[in-house]
C-alpha cells in the first residue's frame, strides 16, 4: 500500500519539538521515506512545508507536544504512535503509558538501577523500547509490561485497554467504530453531503476527528457519539454505543502545571483568579451545570479543582459566589516560551476569541455564519442575519453590511434573570 496510509494527515497545523531533521523533499511521499530513514531518534511524524518543499522529520508528536496554526504546513503523525490501547497482546504498542497496573513508575529501559534488563533499546531496536514507556518485546502472552523502579519488584504488566473499535471510552471522542444508526434507529446522514441538514462539519475543519461515510461520531465534546440523521424532522440525535468493558487508559501527560490551554491540568488548585473558591462539581449547588463527573469521566472533574473540560482557554470552575457563575483559575505555566505561542491562536484576522457560557454542559465552536469561524455546532440556529451568541460572547451580535464594521453587538432587551437558569 501507499507509505502515507500508516499516517494521519492534519492540514494547517504546526508542532513544537527540539528533536528534528530538515530535508529538502519534493512531495509528501518523499517525506515519509525519510522519516522510516531517520536514525538520529525514533521518527513519530513530519512536517512537510508546500511553499519551501521543506521536510522535517519529528520525534514527538501531537500527544507529546504542543501543537499551533500554520496555513502552508501538513502534519503526518504515524497511527501507531497515536494509539493509546493495544492489539491482541501488544506488542505493536507504541503508546506513552509509563505505569505499571499497581501504578509503579517504569524504569527506563536503557538504565541499569535498580534492575539491571535483559531488554535494551541496543539488543532489541525494533521493539520500541523507549524512555520507560510500557512495552513487549518478548511477545508476552500477559500484554505489554516494564521493569519496573521498585527495587523489590523486577517487573510488572501495564493496564493498556483493548483497541475495541465497537465500544466507546470516556464519551467517546475517539470511537471509531461503524455504526451507522441512532439509538431510536434513523439512519445517519453522511458527513459530506449538507441533506437534509446543512452543518459545518466537514472533513477538512475537523481532520482529526475521522468523519468518515456517515458513522456515529464525537467531534465535539458531547455526552457520546451522534451524527445528523437522514431524516427532515430530526437533525441529529445520539447513537447507542456501548461502554468498553476495559477501564479507560490512564494518561501518562496529566500535568500539575499549565501547558497550551491546560486540558491536561490535573493539579489541586481550586480557587479563581479573583479569589473565590471553587464549587465541587458534584454539587448543583450554588450553581446548577452540566459538567457533572459521571457524565464526563475522563475530564478530571475531581473535587472543586479547577479543570478545562470543554476546551476554554485555560481551566476554570464554577465559584462558591452566589453572585459569580465562574471564573478563570490562576495556573503556573510549565514553561513561559510555550504559553507565547500558544497565544498566537487566541483570534482570527484580528477578532478576539471569546469565552463560551457556562449555561451549556458542553464546549459551543466558533460559528460559521462568516467569516468570524469555519466551525458549525449543530445545535446552534445561525439562520438568515439574525442575531445570535455562538460563541459565549457577553451578548448576542453579527457581522455587519457595513464594511468598516466586521461585527457589532445586537441591542436586545434583557430577559428576567430566571428565564435564564
């Protein structure tokens, strides 16, 4: 088959990594020849630029590493790298898990302290024997294992889940399994095609998310995976896909600082930028949400720590303040030089990006109605040159006919501060 089907193709995206290669290359193909050539470290992905034909070949990728816009940029991230379960007994696990089923750190597999291997990266250079990272190099029937940094243990197996393609983990932002019906059985409508529902969700503004033929899928952020449906009277609806009976992984990059917009956060901080302290999520109390930790079991949603579950800017929680719906947390940055770039991506032609309301149990994508977005949320009902809030700004507004003025606020009357509970 064609060398780049072991890859996933992301168009307009940039990584941030110290461990590179430049090449000059004249297409995507000769790229990925270098990135199987490279000796220098294991080759994870690559970018090739279109304009300069300029090819870097990468040891980290999206997972790993902070990731940002760049129009003349195409990232190719190897699948295998990406995968966070394993097939069969694993031993073409290449993911990150670091931690052995007991939750004992791994020892790095080209050290010698506290146990000395009979599996080094020299001795067995196909079995991706990296860092400390939960491998299987002797085709153990038991999965994938390390030695482990107990003195007292020499090794343990890693609980890496099954690659179930048919079940869902967490609320299944990564299922992709095929089917193709919701849960009251309408069939779904294919993701290229705008009948009978028009929507923005298109292959190329979500790469990423495999929107392919018209299979259930979660590309942002729902309770589980949906689709839009072929029928006129129902635009989309949820789709019963069952829970995988092995437990989700855990992440090795959960982080107790804050890197890119902290989604990754999982530190105990909980009071805001302004002081207040942070409301538990499992109360409703004294502010009703739908960020609820059964419904999102994979967001970190523990105690009142300030976590980003949907995607904001930077984590957050809802305030213990009566008067205060939610604020913004103070979180230390891991390192200040990523937090510059990662700002570069907070506007679009120079319109600020604002926060989205804590009134939905979920993340709302900038619209599509213009140019402020090439995002559509499905739920959102940009019909005509109506006013409308997509995207969680303070009030309701649009673009204008005025070619001076992009967009303008809209002048509404407030509705009773019940009515909007």
């Amino acid at each position: 088959g064609d060398i780049l089907d072991d890859y996933s193709r992301k168009d307009g995206v940039w990584i941030l990594t110290r461990n590179k290669q430049f090449y000059e290359t004249n297409n995507e193909k000769e790229c990925a020849d270098k990135c199987e050539a490279e000796r220098n470290f294991t080759c994870r992905a690559f970018l090739f630029t279109r304009k300069k034909l300029q090819c870097l070949t990468l040891a980290e990728n999206s997972k790993m590493t902070l990731t940002f816009a760049s129009t003349d940029t195409v990232l190719y991230e190897k699948i295998i790298y990406l995968m966070q379960c394993k097939r069969g007994i694993g031993t073409d696990y290449r993911g990150t898990e670091a931690r052995t089923q007991r939750g004992i750190p791994c020892q790095k597999w080209a050290e010698k302290i506290p146990h000395k291997p009979n599996y080094t990266p020299e001795k067995y250079p196909s079995a991706g024997l990296e860092e400390n990272y939960c491998r299987n190099p002797d085709a153990d029937e038991n999965g994938p294992w390390c030695y482990t940094t107990d003195p007292a243990m020499r090794f343990d197996y890693c609980a890496i889940p099954e690659c179930e393609d048919q079940c869902m983990q967490c609320n299944g932002e990564d299922y992709r399994g095929e089917v193709s019906r919701t849960e009251s059985g309408l069939e779904c409508q294919h993701w290229d095609v705008q009948e009978p529902h028009m929507h923005g969700f298109i292959l190329k503004h979500y790469p990423e998310k495999d929107l392919k033929m018209n299979y259930c899928r979660n590309p942002d952020g729902e309770l589980r995976p949906w689709c839009f449906t072929t029928s006129p009277n129902k635009r989309w609806e949820y789709c019963n896909i069952p829970r995988c009976t092995t437990p989700p992984p855990v992440s090795g990059l959960d982080s107790q600082c804050l890197s890119g917009r902290g989604e990754d956060y999982r530190g105990r901080i909980a009071i805001t930028e302004s002081g207040n302290a942070c409301q538990h999520w499992n109360t409703q109390f004294p502010h009703k949400h739908g960020w609820v930790p059964e419904r999102y079991p994979c967001k970190g949603l523990e105690e009142n720590y300030c976590r980003n579950p949907d995607g904001e800017k930077r984590p957050w929680c809802y305030t213990t303040n009566s008067n205060i719906r939610w604020e913004y947390c103070t979180i230390p940055p891991c390192d200040r030089a990523e937090q510059g770039i990662a700002g570069m991506n907070n506007g679009l032609h120079g319109i600020p990006l604002t926060e989205v309301s804590r009134g939905l149990p979920h993340s709302v994508e900038m619209g599509v109605w213009g140019v402020r977005g090439d995002q559509l949320h499905k739920h959102l009902d940009l019909r005509e040159n109506y006013c409308r809030n997509p995207d969680g700004d303070s009030s309701p507004w649009c673009f204008t006919t005025d070619p001076n003025t992009i967009w303008e606020y809209c002048n509404l009357k407030r509705c009773d501060d019940h009515a909007r509970e």
